[in-house]
C-alpha cells in the first residue's frame, strides 16, 4: 500500500472521529442544558434540517466524489472544473425546491413539529440547509481531488468550535432558541472553513455557459438516477426517523430520551466494532480477487471477529446503562436506561452485518443489497410509526430493535448463500457466553455503588474478565490463538528486556 493512501486513509480516518466524537460531546452537553421536551423538539429539528440536507444533494456530492476522482485520474482538468459548475447548479435547483418544501412543512404544522418555536427561528434553520447542503458539496469536491487533508481540517476546527459555542451556551443556562441558533451557526462555520479549503479548486472553474462531453453527460445522468433514489432513501430509513413519528405520536420528552440513547448506542458501535467494518469491503475485495475461496474465508472470519468486538457492548451496556446515562445525562433522563440497552443490540447488530454486505458487494451483489435496503427502510418506516402509535416510546424502540436484527439476519444469511460458506455458529455462542459471564459478575455492586465508582469496577473486570474468558471458552479460532499467542509473546520478552 502506498503511502499516499495511507495518509488519506490516516486523514479520512482521523475527520470522521473528530466530527463524531466532538457532535457526540456537544450532544451531551446539549442534552444536559434543555430538559427531554425541548431535547425532543430540538432533535426534531435538527433530524429536519439533516434530512433536507440529504434530499437536496440526492446523490450529487456522490456524483462529484466519483467522477471528479476519475477525471482527475485521466489528466482532465478543464472537464472536471466544468463537471463542478454542472453539479452546483443542480445542488441549488433541488436546494431551492426542498427549502420551498421546508418552509412549507414549517408554516403548516409547526405547532405540531416544534410548539413554542418562533417563526424566526424556523427560517434561521431553513438558512441552516443553505449553509449545510453548499458545504457538503465542498467536502465531496476536496474527497474527488483526494485532499483528506483538508476534510480533516473542516472537521476538526468546525467540530471544536461547534463544542465550544454549545459549551458557552451551557454554562450561560442557554435555553432552546440559544441552542437552534447555535446549530445555524455552526453550519456556516463548516460551509466557511470548507470554502476555504477548497477555494483552489472553485477559483479553476470556468464562467459562462457549461458544457461537457455527451458521453459524461449521460453517464453524469444515469448515475443520479439510480443513485440518487438509493442514497435518498437509504439513508432516511437509517437514520433517526423515531424522532419524527414520537413527536408525532407520542410525547417530545420520550423524543428526547430516544435521541439521548440512540446517540450514544451508535457512537458506541461506530468507535469500536465500527473501526473494523470500516476496512472490510477493500478487504474482501482483496481477498476476492485473490480467488480460491479467500473472500469466503474471510467473510466468515469477519462476521465472528465482528461478534467478538459487539457482545461485550451489549452486555455490558446492558448492565451499566442506567450508570452511564445518569453520569453523561444527569437524573433527567434516568428512562432512557432501558432505551440504551435495546438500542446497544439494534446499533451492533448493524454494525456485525457489515462483513455480509462488504462481501456481498466484492461478489457484485449490489442489486440484491439494494433490494435488501429498499424492503427495510419501507418496513422500518411502517415500523417506526405503527408502534410509535400504538405503544409510544416502547413501541418505537422494539421496532428499532427487530427489524435491525431482522435486517443484519437478512443480510448474513444472504451471503452464506452465496458464499456457501457456514459462520462458526458454535463459536459465535462461546463468544456470546464470553461476553456475559463478567457482565454478571457485575451485578452485585451495580446499584450499591456511585455511577462513576460502578462503571470503573465494572469496565475493570471485563476488561481483564472477557478476553480470559474468551481464552477459556475456546471464542478465538486456532489461528486468531496463534496470533494472541506471538503478540503476548513478544510483549513478555520486551519486558524482559527493560528489565
């Protein structure tokens, strides 16, 4: 591997962190300063804007990845800085269009959507579209030009100031209102920093009239179509719809309640089995090409590696997730406990279908993923608002449950299919009886202990407890033993040797 793409990968690597790490402080923080209603209506809004964003790129900062990548490649300047006027120009014609259909939604249900809000603030968040739509655009520009440097530098400056605003506005009692606006002005930071850096790339695009060849325009239009529909809809279905169908249907605090845990459930899962899964599908597709079975090999591997970093999660959020909410969140939100430990299951249980999906993809079994997402994001949709309004926040939350379960099996047992290959079914179990043993060895101090002292002890002995475990219980394959086995090996003689 080349040391080009070892430093984008580092830079690439390092932005998503940042960004995640930082939006998740600031989360929390923001949590702790309003009470679970506004958190409610707040999350609401933000999901709103988010989803707006989305809608208005419709595949277009995709598009400008992909093919300002490839033209760069072949040596095509003047066509990629025309390539880039075309695409802006079709981000404001759908940026103009989704903002109408915003201020819309904004006029006729607002006191349905967000109660107590102020017009004002509502066209400030429309202004948030604007600001945020534009500034994706220039991070898929800087990414087509493999400049990862300077993603990591918008993440990193729009995330610490973005932290730093909510944590002024936290110590100064911020209300509500001080949050949204917060929020628009962390988007025109990111817009600002990411015009910045990618300023040299929008000086080299040409005035007048734009033009491109006619076989990249209809590969240009062809890629919307097909793309734009999937990336839309894929990722409204995966992303935090509850919010909307328990405003709806339900209550603002339990809004805010689901937010709180979902937040965490999923940075949990991103942060930990979540830094493999990134790595799989260049893995398997190395290994696919390779032949002889490897890809297979690799994808049953993956999955029960996957499991071996997601049980203990789930396990021990399970037990401290009453701890870990009351520390981060404060005795407000002591109800999500029980939300955290099922979304834990809902988050990692995504996160462990990964390997099937990268595998899938190295096979060129896109249709058939893409088949997969479109079925559950329309049962995850009827999901989400049958239950919310049947059974409120219990209804929404075991919908997210199951039907991520169902979607991971889904996708698991398709790949087993193709691959004809079985997961080691028997030592997925050890792994998950691994996983529970020091969990419940934790029980007996849960609640006699302060949270802080709790998760301490608690995080202590599944460290050490796990992977002993893990070892006794036969979780590790002979190979991945081996491995363990030089590693501790070569730490042991090193601390001979110092000493």
């Amino acid at each position: 591997m080349s040391r080009k793409i070892l430093t984008n990968t580092a830079f690439s690597s390092l932005a998503v962190y940042i960004e995640y790490l930082f939006g998740l402080l600031a989360s929390i923080v923001t949590a702790r300063a309003l009470l679970p209603t506004d958190m409610g209506i707040y999350s609401l809004l933000v999901w709103i804007v988010a989803t707006a964003v989305v809608i208005a790129n419709a595949g277009i900062t995709m598009g400008a990845i992909k093919f300002i990548a490839e033209l760069r490649g072949a040596g095509r300047e003047d066509t990629q800085a025309a390539l880039v006027q075309r695409l802006r120009r079709m981000q404001r014609v759908m940026l103009a269009i989704v903002a109408l259909a915003v201020s819309l939604v904004f006029v006729f249900a607002r006191q349905r959507l967000a109660p107590g809000v102020d017009i004002w603030l509502l066209a400030l968040l429309l202004v948030s579209v604007a600001l945020r739509a534009p500034y994706m655009f220039n991070i898929a520009v800087l990414k087509g030009n493999q400049d990862f440097g300077s993603t990591a530098v918008v993440a990193g400056v729009g995330a610490s100031l973005n932290l730093a605003m909510v944590l002024v506005a936290w110590l100064q009692a911020g209300t509500l209102p001080m949050f949204l606006v917060i929020y628009v002005m962390s988007g025109m930071v990111f817009y600002l920093i990411s015009h910045w850096r990618a300023s040299a790339f929008i000086s080299a695009m040409p005035g007048g009239a734009v033009t491109l060849p006619v076989e990249l325009e209809a590969r240009l239009r062809h890629h919307l179509k097909v793309v734009a529909f999937t990336i839309v809809l894929g990722t409204i279905g995966s992303s935090e719809i509850e919010l909307l169908s328990l405003n709806l249907f339900s209550d603002a605090a339990h809004a805010g309640l689901f937010k709180v845990a979902n937040a965490l459930a999923a940075g949990v899962a991103l942060l930990v089995p979540g830094v493999l899964s990134a790595q799989l599908l260049p893995m398997m597709a190395s290994a696919h090409g390779r032949g002889q079975g490897k890809a297979e090999h690799r994808f049953a591997t993956m999955t029960a590696w996957l499991f071996v970093l997601g049980a203990p999660l789930i396990t021990f959020g399970v037990v401290f997730s009453g701890q870990a909410i009351g520390l981060l969140y404060g005795s407000a939100y002591a109800a999500a406990a029980p939300v955290l430990a099922i979304l834990l299951v809902a988050r990692v249980a995504s996160v462990v279908g990964q390997g099937a999906t990268a595998y899938l993809m190295s096979a060129d079994r896109q249709t058939a993923l893409m088949q997969l997402t479109m079925l559950f994001t329309a049962l995850r949709f009827a999901g989400a608002f049958g239950f919310t309004y049947a059974f409120g926040l219990e209804g929404a939350v075991l919908s997210a449950m199951v039907l991520s379960l169902l979607g991971s099996g889904a996708t698991i047992g398709l790949a087993v299919r193709v691959a004809k290959t079985p997961l080691p079914w028997t030592r997925i179990v050890r792994i998950l009886l691994a996983a529970t043993l020091p969990a419940l060895c934790c029980l007996p101090w849960v609640h006699r202990l302060p949270p802080l002292a709790s998760l301490l002890a608690g995080t202590v002995v599944c460290a050490i407890g796990y992977p002993l475990t893990l070892w006794l219980l036969h979780g590790l394959s002979e190979e991945d033993a081996g491995y363990a086995r030089t590693i501790a090996t070569k730490l042991v003689a090193k601390v001979r040797k110092r000493r």
